[in-house]
C-alpha cells in the first residue's frame, strides 16, 4: 500500500516568518512587524512598543499584557524586529524554489501577506505590485510542478485594523477579509487549488492574531471576535467554491494529543475538556455548528453572542474541504494543579514521564501523531493534511560548510513511520506531509532564529547579523530521497 499516488511531499512558511521585505512594494504594517524577538530558552517573552496617549513608550509581552485604550503599537527604530528581513524569501524566491524543486517537493505551503495586498486592510482597491509579487512566486512553483498550498492568514492582521477597528471584535472586520478573499481568489483561481484560511485557529484569541484590546480580561470580547472567524471563514468556503468548483479550502488548527495521567475519571474528564481548545473549531467548522456544551459555557459566563441572520447557515454551507494540521508536541491532562509543566507550542504542557523533549521543553511523540490522524479521522471522516511538523533546533555549521543534524532526521523518520501505520494498517486518507520551516525561518513562538526547523539553512542569527546564504542540511538529502520514493525509502 504506502502513501497514495500524488502524495504531498513538501514543506511549510509563513509570510511573517520567512519573507522580510516588510515595507517593501507598497506593503503595509501587519501586527508581526511590531513585535520584537525574545528567547525560549529563558522565557524572555517576544514584545510591542506602544506609543501611549501622553506619548511616551512602553514594551509590552505581546500575549501576556493588554494593550491600552488609545495606545499604538508602532515601529520603534532602535528596536530590532525579525519579521522585517526574516529569512528573505523576498528576494530569494527563485533560488529557494529551485532548492525545493531539488528536494522533489510536489508541494510548498505559504501564506499571502494580506499587507501586501491591502496595506491597511480597508482599502477597496488592491495594492497592484503585492498580487504581482505572488504572482511571480506561483508562476515559479508550477514552472517545477510544485502544487501551492496558501494559507490566507497565518498571524499577521494588518496593524491598522487593530488600531482603528479592534481587530476581528468588529464585524467590519469580516468584510474587509472578504474583499481580500475575493481578490485574491480571484487572481489567483487558475494557479492555485489548494487554500487554508485561518492558521491555528485554535491559537487566535490575543492581540496578536485577533487585534483586540482588553483580550485577557473581556473573555466576552474574545468570543465574540472567534465568531467572527468562523464565519469569515465559513463564507471563504462558500465564496471559493462559487469563483472556482475546483478549490479545496480547509481548516487549519493545531491538533495534538492530551493524555490524561493515570485511570482517573476527574484526569480522563479533564482531558476532554482541554481537548475541547481544538474540537469546538473542528466540530463548527466540518461539522457546521456550535456545538452545545459551548453555548452552556457562554451562557453561564454571561456571554451573549451577536449572531446576525444568516449565520447559522452560513456556519452550515461553508464547512471545509478537508483538514489541515499542524502537529508537534504532546501533553497530560491532570486535577494536580503541581504537577510539572514544560513549554509547547504557542502554551504549556504537562510533563510526559514516558517522552524526551527538544531544548526548548517541546514532548516528542511520533505515535501521538497516529493517534490524532485517527482521532480527527473517525470523527468527520474528511482528507486530513499535516501541514506542519518539525524539530526546532539548534544548528552547527562545520568548518566545511556542512551541516549535520541527524536529530532532525530521526524526528521526521518516526513521524512518517507513524503516519505510515495511519494510512496503512488504520485507513486515514492522508493527503500529504508539510514539515514546518523547511527552509530556516524566524520562530512564531520566541523570535529566535537559533531555533531552526530547515532543511535549508539560512544564515542569520538572532540579531540579524547574516549573509542570508543557503546551504543544504544533511536533513536536506535525506528528504530528498523520502520525497522522490513516496515515503518508502526513510
Ligand atoms: C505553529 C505556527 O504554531 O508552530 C508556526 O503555525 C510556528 O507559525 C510553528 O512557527 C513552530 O513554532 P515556533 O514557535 O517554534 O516557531
């Protein structure tokens, strides 16, 4: 058996990540361009400089402070800030298409930065040189065969939505998206097939990727912007499958595992409960509702949801296509509030006694990948796609150049042979395998850049002293064979 024919080999980005050129060709400011890097390591957090009312500065952690009524997120110039150069893509995007051709990708995944498109976000016109930049970039995947996979959103709310509008809390909001959907869809319906709409929908509930003021302390407010996603992204669905029947749009969540710790009952219902940070999206957005123990939890709390005529159906005809996932770490569930936690992605975990970790805390366990292929397989019974995976780590460049990472190696190799069982032995339809940043790429979490995921190294460091060269990784040789033997050579 094996993996299908037409099998995804390929690889993942985000526009805030990997492009840089954050002003360049009329591009506006996304809230990514205002956040400053940090280190995991030693839990300084990534942060924004805001302009506050009676003009002076102050940083804040970007997830964990509010931002304050009439304060600006801004640029401030003696601040460094990786999104602004990333890794380059800009202005490397023959040659880093060339190296994935090389590799034998049959697949890339990347977002459109919707300030490329729209500056601001409330324009009515598009920014002309932006769709031309992504333009070039298709045109130079299919030159090589290698199918597009675009995300729509991947983190990066133009800033001035924020700051005018309060982010997705304003159903305006929901129009400005659309008209962004509809032009690039527009544009692009002949080049691209494949589309996400929100990445890791689960995880936008701050500032950063909602846009909203008083995000920790208006729980309300919170529930009220996530209705608006869902909806914007059901009418992605529905808009995309009227501009081309071809489209397949799908849902994009970080889903993995969370065991309880032991027999309990209270470990068992408490797993189910922080399971429900990754059902409630994939229940309302495959399933077409919300489903009931969320309307009890707002009640209760005394959240009273704007829902305008025509919602529901919407939320009805626009479910998805098929599944994207990213996947990484897993956790444990438990009533013991001392029970040891570690880092993971985008929030805490419970430790693992039975898993090792990389150096940033992040639980490494190949098999909890079969179990949620399964989990997410049996539930809705669509296509799945893992559209992120990956070892984040810390890379030595040989005084020859090379790079040996067999870590990386080991990683991806027991993942696939877990995937592999999925397909095989269980019967997931898997559509493909997207590892993250498989060419180096600024960290969502930390803003390192010594925190890799590529194939490809890119020299750049932390501070953004660098050449930006390519090199080829050990990692890079090895996928090269899995891609070319559709998973059977690992
Ligand atoms: C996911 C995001 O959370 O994990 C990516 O979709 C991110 O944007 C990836 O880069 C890995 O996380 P990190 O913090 O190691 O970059």
């Amino acid at each position: 058996m094996g993996f299908k024919e037409g099998f995804f080999w390929g690889g993942a980005t985000a526009a805030n990540q990997y492009e840089g050129g954050y002003l360049s060709g009329g591009k506006g400011l996304a809230i990514q361009d205002v956040i400053t890097g940090g280190d995991g390591r030693n839990n300084i957090p990534r942060r924004m400089a805001l302009k506050l009312a009676d003009g002076s500065t102050k940083f804040i952690d970007r997830r964990g402070t509010e931002v304050p009524d009439g304060a600006v997120p801004y640029v401030d110039e003696n601040t460094y800030y990786p999104s602004h150069v990333a890794t380059d893509f800009y202005h490397h995007y023959k040659e880093d298409i060339a190296l994935f051709a090389e590799m034998g990708f049959k697949s890339f995944r990347l977002s459109i930065n919707w300030t490329r498109i729209f500056p601001n976000g409330d324009e009515k016109e598009p920014n002309e040189k932006g769709l031309q930049f992504y333009d070039d970039i298709f045109d130079e995947m299919l030159k090589y065969g290698i199918e597009p996979q675009v995300t729509i959103v991947h983190f990066d709310l133009p800033l001035h939505l924020a700051t005018e509008y309060d982010g997705w809390y304003n159903r305006k909001t929901i129009d400005f998206y659309m008209n962004y959907v509809e032009t690039i869809f527009n544009r692009y319906k002949n080049k691209v097939k494949y589309w996400l709409t929100f990445n890791e929908i689960n995880f936008c509930k701050d500032y950063t990727n909602l846009g909203i003021t008083e995000a920790l302390s208006r729980p309300d407010k919170v529930a009220q912007a996530v209705h608006h996603l869902l909806v914007a992204a059901a009418k992605t669905v529905i808009r995309g499958h009227e501009i081309n029947p071809d489209f397949m749009i799908g849902m994009m969540i970080n889903y993995s595992e969370i065991y309880p710790e032991d027999c309990n009952p209270e470990n068992m219902w408490k797993r189910i409960t922080e399971k429900r940070l990754r059902t409630f999206y994939t229940d309302v957005q495959n399933k077409g509702f919300y489903p009931e123990w969320k309307l009890i939890e707002y009640k209760n709390a005394g959240i009273e949801l704007k829902m305008e005529e025509g919602d529901l159906e919407t939320l009805k005809a626009g479910t998805v296509d098929y599944i994207g996932f990213s996947y990484y770490s897993t956790s444990v569930a438990t009533v013991n509030v001392d029970a040891k936690r570690t880092a993971s992605n985008l929030e805490s975990a419970v430790k693992n006694p039975y898993l090792k970790a990389n150096d940033w805390g992040w639980q490494i366990d190949p098999v909890g990948l079969r179990i949620v292929l399964n989990e997410l397989w049996d539930r809705y019974h669509k296509p799945l796609w893992i559209v992120e995976n990956g070892l984040g780590a810390i890379d030595n460049v040989e005084e020859d150049g090379s790079i040996h990472d067999p870590y990386r190696i080991d990683y991806m190799k027991q993942h696939i042979i877990e995937m592999k069982k999925a397909v095989d032995e269980d019967g997931v339809d898997l559509m493909g395998y997207m590892p993250w940043g498989c060419i180096d790429v600024v960290s969502a979490g930390t803003g390192e850049m010594r925190k890799r995921y590529g194939f490809i190294y890119v020299d750049m460091d932390d501070d953004g002293n660098g050449d930006l060269h390519r090199a080829r990784k050990d990692s890079f040789y090895w996928y090269q064979k899995v891609c070319q033997s559709n998973g059977e050579e690992l």
